[in-house]
C-alpha cells in the first residue's frame, strides 16, 4: 500500500508505526492533521469535521489548526487518548520533504501543557500492583511529587487510589487484573496501560532517586514502572525526578470510596464542587497551596502531636489579624512556584516562565517578613525552609526584558546591557530602519517619483516598488525582482546588501539570545533544591493560612485531639450547611460518644428534620480536626480516629448489575468487618433497601453486632425503624436521640434540635404534606394509617386499611356473582348464627344445630 502513497504519506505511515497506541499530530504547515483510523477516531472524540486527503486515494482525514493545539489536545487527554506530537524539524533544501520528528507523547497522566491542567489539583501517573504483595506508587511529572505505598489488602489499595485520584494507571503484564468489582469507578475511562517486567527490570536510569525502596521491597517494582512510562514517553523529565518518599497508609485517616463521596468531600453526589467541604473551607491563594488543602483533607493525621503542631500555627494565625492580612497580600496572585520549578528542571520554561519564577521568588523576602515574629514551630519551620533567594532574582532581572515574547528563538529576550554582541545586532536592526527612510527618500529625489517605497516581504525580502504609472522613470540600475498587477518591485545593489547585512543580524542575534538564554535556564537549574523547599513551604503556609481565615470568618473553634476514645462536640455546626444558609440560620447541636458510655447513639426522627446532616456533620468535625484545622462547634475534644465509614443513602450500581440493596449490604458488610476500637461508624437507613420485616432484622442485627464488638466501635445510626429504639433495653451502651419538632395547626415545625430520647412518631404524612402531596391523596393517607395502626376488619373479613370510601363498598348485584341470591330461609339460618353465643352452647349443642341449619339449607347451594 505504502507504494502508492505519496512521500509525504508514507514518511507518515513510517512515523505511526512507531506510534502504533497513540492518536498521530502530524504537523503540515499550520495544521496537524491526522490520517487512516486516527482521523475517524478524532474526529469524532474532537466533533470536527472528517474529510479525505485527495478523492484518487480515498485516505480519512481531519486537522486542527497549530496555535489551537493544546485546546483540542487536552479534549483528548480527557478522553483516554495518547497523543504523539509530530513536528517539522527544519524545511528542505530545494527540493523534498520536510524532516519531521515526534517531539513529545503527551498521554493524560504524563502533561504538561498548562490548558490540560487543574491548576488546583495534582495530575497522578498512578503504577499499581493488583496482586499480594499490593503496592502503588504516584508520580506527579508537574510538580515533581513521587511516592509509594505498600497495602496490606485489597480494600486498602482500593482506599489509597482513590484518595490519590490518578489521571493515568499503568501496571507490569502479568501481575494481576484490576479486580472489576473494587477499582471499576476508579479505571472507568481512565488510560491503562499494561508494561513488559522484563523492559521494567531492564531499563538504566540516569541516578535512583533519593528513597528508592530497597530491592526486596514490595514497591520497587511500581516505582521503577512509573518511571520507566516517564523514561518512554518524557525521557527529558526523568532526570529531574530526584526524590521518592514512602508513604505509609496508618499515618492516616481511613476512609474509603464511600465515605469520600457521602460525606461529600471534594464534591457533591451530584459530582458539583459547590457544596462540598472542599468548597466550604478553601480560601487558598496559591495553586500549590490549593493542591496540598486537598491532600491533607485525603490524608487526615492520626498523630496528636502532629495534629496539635497544625492546631498550633492556626491558632497563632487566628490571634494576629495583621499577619494574616499580610500573608494574604503576598500570596494572592502568587504564581505556580511548584510546576515552574519543575518546567524549570525539564527544560520546559520559556522567557515567561522565567520571568514568573523570579517574580516569585522576589516575592518570598515578605513573606518571610510576614512571619518574623511567628512562634509556633510549624510556622518557624515553613519559614526557614523559603530561603534565600537574591542570587537567582538577580540573575533573572538582570538578563530579561520587562516585556517578553512566549519562545527564545525569535529574539527580543534580553534587556540592553546584558549581551554586547547583542546590543550591537540590536542597534543594526533598530537604526536599520532610519537608514531604509534615507535610502527611500534619496531614490525620490534621484527618479523624481514623489510614489516610490521601499517595502519588506517574508518571502521576497526587501525591494522598491513603483507604480506602473511611473515605470518610464526607473533608473537603469534598478533590477526587476517582482511583478505586481499595478507595480513591480526592484531591487538595488545597496538595498542588497543592506538586505544581506540586516538579515544576517537578525538571525545572529535570534543565535545569540537562544545561546544566551539556554545558559542562564542551565544556570538557574542549580538553584532548584532551594526554590523546591519554597515551594513546599509556601504551600503550607497557604493552607494553614486557610485554616485561619476560616476559622476567623467562620467561628470555628480550636478542638482538643486526644489519644483517648471518647468524642465531645459542643454546639456542633455542618460547616456546608451552615456556609449556605448563613450561621444564624444553622441550630448547633453536641454529640457525645464514648465505648464506655454512648458507644452507640440511634437517631429517630422524621425525614427532612436534619437527621443526616447530623450524623455527617460530626464526621466531618472529626475529620476537619485531625486535618489541622478547627472545627464548627463550641467545643470540641476528639479521642484520635483511625477511620471513618460511612453507609448512607442509596443508590443502584447498574452498571455492576447491583441494586440499591445490594449496594448497601455490600458497604455494611465492609464495616462489620474492618471496623477497629478507634472507628467511627455512621449509618443512615440501614435495611430500608428491602422488604419491612427484613430491613428491621437486619437493621437490628447490624446494630446489635457493632454495640456487641470487643472493639467498640463509636457508632451514629439513624433510623426510620422505630423498633430499634427497643434495643436500648438489651444494649447498655446504646442510647435514643430524636429529631425535636412541633405540631402546630396540623402541620410540623422542624426544631433542628437533637434531645435525648425516641422520636414519638415519624410524621411522614406531615412531611407528605409539606412536599406539596394534593390535600386528597393526604386525606386518604391518614384514613390508612389510623386503620393500620387500629388492625381491624370489617364484617366481611376485608382489613380495614380499605377503610371508609376505599374499595367501594361490595354490592348486592357483585355478591351474586360470587354466592347468588339467597332464599327467605338462608337469611333466616344466617340471622340465627349472627345472634348465637357460641360461650353458652355446649359441644354437642353446637353439633345438633349446626346439623339442623344444615337440613334447612337448599341442597345444591356452596
């Protein structure tokens, strides 16, 4: 086939064939096209149009334009795709093709390109072991982030991926499937790509990164994948990876997917940002900053000290407004120092990059003036760690222009007094067009044609137009260059070598700054351990920042975290909640758990009086205190949690074949069997997925098993079975809670207040009403539930749930269709068994009647 391609085909058949799992950005003059499946596959991902290439071969095409790359690329990263960027690497001479090159594969986890990137969320290349023993590791390329993490089970492998959220998974052939069950939300279209043990263990990196783990290590094999994948796809970044850290998953709070998403962290379930704690809580100003906020509320401590370190600096902050303001100044409009410095060490960074990482580091002096009074040791560290950084702001404003072109090769870099040799082609080029001003006017008054310019082409240089009008008048020296259709274009001796002298400046001087500017990026690459550590530490900085600031704006309070079990909430908010209906408009409420006392508290109330916002709202007290940040509440002493699991709410998984039931029993059967003495456990609705009587048996027995565990585990449980509130009679550490609310004119009033005690009754009917349920269908709903609360039946054995105007009442005319008429005598036998007293008659009396009825009865009759 590849015969009957034109030069330019068959260079970019050769091309993808090396390229064979990836969508092909082959560069042809301003547009990167695509061919063959690629332009069908594109094409659609991209909604653009798909053409052919020339109607004699037929070949599917489709392009997009050169300057609006990065949009349509990162439409693709997005959907799973790999792409490879082909670029024209210098024009022909005479004659042939253009020398062309992939540049770079850009694949979702492995992106640079500032349009395919959250500037507030990290971009994880995750590479996994899906077989004992299980590990995982996480490179972030951008901000040159790496770590691992060995895990004891599968549920724990499961828990730490997706708290890291990767972009991109790649796993060694061979060690195991991804089981579909635990991580389909997690790979459903995401990119993963399987990698040979054998290239894995056969590739030689540059140096090992600081922390490689040891080669018995169960993380070794996932830490040498990540980087082999970089070392494929982004060789020049792998030698900047200097450092991996282990991270080790019982330095942190627990929770698993379904905790992360009901207690709706970093987003809503309807998968909105707005509403989610994240949401609540993030007044960041930095987008390393923003990033690290979200790592720490993945990760909570489950260290005190630690805990208290972080409580420490936010409280120092809360009590000197004036820093807080001042720290607020210096990091608003903060650039990413982060994925600067790692452009920095790839060789990424254009003029603007650089001149932006200067402007950062010139910025770090205040910060760190910011805190020269700081006293807690958090503080004082993050401050120490910013560094000195005058050398590389020195270089940097020394050698660049204030006003700076995107790319290096075009010249217009460097500031007048840095480079002789360039101020010198400067000079030529700027007074070059003095000099072409003269030169036009002399060949005015030397032709007398008032009309003639010197004008500039890119194709055809520089030359003298004159009007054809004033042809007659060109003097014999002119020599024809170009014919226009009402000009033609001539050229001189000296407009030659001028031309000579004026082109071979501008490319020395392009030469020269890209020498020039090449040397000082090399040069600034010594500085990067410093400007690595600022980064990190403004980071912190910015999140503790946060903290306070919310803390202040917000009234939260400093909470106690203990070593001990128990946990006490005074005058507990829902920071959610509360930030959308205004703190006035929020009723706080305590809870107080302790394995000793109220290890189990059971909520009863009507729906819609804030059961759930109850019971979350104390998950997320805990999980903001062991965060480092205060909490919404008075008061607040936490005894240290090691986990949090959630059950609430439904929801079918259809695309796993489950329903809402099963979901649930599947989520209650990880608590039963993960919890430990240090868990808390928050249930909503437990057995509501099924039929009554089961979901009250299993609701119970869950229950009971959780308050019965050696463990004992600190458990919420609201209910709408007001059966389990019996369990308090058998189980001494269980106590009822309900939802106040008051009647008033027939409806409720929702008091929000949480008092000791069961809930009365659940007003679902009121609740109806309040929804807007028509007064009919409510009418009807009472007659029901007086009649099922009453049990009783009427006269012809129909249960009274019917009721009063229910089925309609049975007719004389409907009861022949099933008994017929009856005869005098039928109604006179069933008078006389309407008004017998079957206590007064003996045995043998009710025989002899029952055979005399019998006698007078019709034969023939049922």
């Amino acid at each position: 086939m590849t015969t009957q391609l034109t030069p330019a085909m068959r260079q970019y058949v050769e091309i993808k064939s090396r390229y064979r799992d990836c969508v092909l950005f082959f560069r042809m003059g301003d547009f990167y096209e695509m061919f063959f499946e690629d332009a069908i596959r594109a094409s659609r991902l991209l909604d653009i149009a798909l053409t052919t290439r020339d109607k004699e071969s037929n070949i599917p095409m489709c392009g997009v334009p050169y300057h609006a790359r990065n949009a349509y690329l990162s439409k693709l990263i997005r959907q799973g795709c790999k792409v490879a960027i082909c670029e024209q690497i210098e024009e022909p001479g005479g004659k042939g093709l253009f020398r062309r090159e992939v540049t770079e594969v850009v694949t979702p986890g492995l992106v640079f390109q500032e349009e395919c990137l959250d500037a507030r969320g990290n971009n994880f290349l995750a590479a996994v072991r899906f077989l004992p023993p299980f590990a995982c590791a996480a490179l972030d390329a951008t901000t040159g982030e790496f770590f691992f993490e060995a895990c004891d089970t599968e549920e724990a492998l499961a828990d730490a991926l997706f708290r890291l959220s990767p972009a991109e998974f790649v796993s060694l052939a061979g060690e195991g499937d991804p089981p579909a069950d635990r991580f389909r939300r997690l790979l459903e279209g995401k990119l993963h790509t399987s990698l040979s043990p054998e290239a894995v263990d056969g590739f030689s990196l540059p140096a090992e990164p600081e922390g490689m783990p040891g080669r018995d290590h169960p993380c070794r094999g996932v830490v040498r994948a990540a980087l082999y994948y970089l070392h494929l796809h982004q060789p020049a970044a792998l030698a900047e990876i200097s450092r991996v850290q282990e991270r080790e998953g019982r330095r942190y709070l627990g929770m698993d997917e379904t905790a992360v998403r009901t207690l709706e962290i970093f987003s809503t379930l309807s998968g909105e940002r707005r509403g989610s704690l994240l949401w609540a809580i993030d007044r960041t100003r930095t987008p390393m900053g923003a990033r690290l906020l979200r790592t720490w509320l993945a990760a909570p401590l489950v260290d005190p000290a630690r805990i208290g370190e972080r409580h420490d600096a936010v409280a120092e902050l809360v009590e000197v407004p004036s820093a807080r303001q001042e720290l607020s100044r210096h990091l608003s409009g903060m650039p990413d120092l982060s994925r600067l410095a790692s452009r920095l060490a790839q060789d990424r960074s254009g003029p603007r990059d650089i001149a932006a990482l200067g402007g950062a580091l010139a910025l770090l002096p205040e910060v760190r003036s910011a805190l020269a009074a700081a006293y807690s040791p958090l503080l004082i560290e993050a401050r120490d760690r910013l560094g000195e950084h005058s050398g590389a702001v020195g270089k940097i404003r020394g050698a660049l222009r204030d006003e700076l072109p995107a790319g290096y090769k075009e010249g217009g870099v460097f500031r007048e007094g840095f480079d002789a040799r360039v101020d010198e082609l400067a000079h030529l080029l700027t007074h070059g067009k003095a000099l072409l001003a003269s030169l036009e006017e002399r060949e005015r008054q030397r032709t007398g044609i008032s009309s003639l310019k010197v004008r500039h082409n890119r194709v055809f240089g520089y030359s003298i137009e004159v009007s054809r009008s004033n042809l007659d008048r060109v003097p014999g020296d002119y020599i024809r260059k170009q014919t226009l259709v009402n000009a033609e274009r001539f050229i001189t001796q000296e407009l030659k070598e001028f031309e000579g002298k004026a082109l071979r400046a501008e490319e020395e001087r392009n030469a020269r700054e890209e020498e020039l500017f090449l040397a000082l990026r090399e040069e600034l690459k010594g500085f990067l351990p410093e400007i690595v550590r600022a980064a990190e530490a403004l980071a912190g900085i910015d999140v503790l920042l946060s903290f306070a600031e919310t803390a202040a704006s917000a009234a939260f309070g400093r909470p106690v975290v203990n070593a001990g079990r128990d946990i006490v909430i005074e005058n507990g908010r829902h920071p959610v909640v509360e930030k959308i209906l205004g703190r006035h408009a929020f009723v706080p409420n305590d809870c107080r758990l302790s394995p000793d006392g109220c290890q189990m508290a059971i909520l009863t109330g009507p729906n819609m009086a804030g059961k759930s916002t109850y019971i979350r709202q104390v998950a997320l007290i805990v999980l903001l205190a062991q965060t480092g940040s205060f909490v919404p509440a008075e008061k607040a002493e936490i005894g240290v949690v090691d986990r949090i699991f959630t059950r609430i709410g439904a929801s079918d998984d259809l695309a796993r074949g489950e329903s809402t039931f099963m979901v649930e029993m599947r989520e209650t059967a990880r608590i039963l069997a993960g919890h430990t003495a240090r868990t808390l456990v928050v249930l909503d609705e437990v057995g509501r997925g099924t039929s009554t009587f089961d979901g009250l048996s299993i609701a119970w027995a869950v229950a009971e098993h959780l308050h019965d565990s050696p463990h004992r585990p600190k458990v919420l449980f609201a209910t709408h079975f007001h059966e389990l509130t019996d369990m308090v009679q058998t189980s001494p550490r269980a106590e009822n809670f309900h939802v106040a609310v008051r009647e008033w004119q027939g409806d409720i009033i929702f008091l929000r207040r949480i008092d000791p005690g069961s809930a009365s009754k659940s007003y679902g009917i009121q609740v109806a009403r309040l929804a807007g349920i028509p007064e009919g269908v409510v009418s009807r709903a009472r007659d029901i539930l007086k009649n099922l609360e009453s049990a009783e039946y009427n006269e012809y054995g129909l249960p009274n749930i019917a009721g009063p105007g229910a089925a309609k009442e049975i007719s004389a005319a409907q009861m022949e269709l099933f008994v017929g008429r009856r005869s005098p005598e039928e109604e006179a036998v069933l008078e006389e068994i309407r008004r017998m007293d079957p206590e007064r008659m003996s045995p043998l009396d009710a025989l002899l009647r029952l055979a005399e009825w019998k006698a007078r009865m019709p034969k023939g009759k049922p």
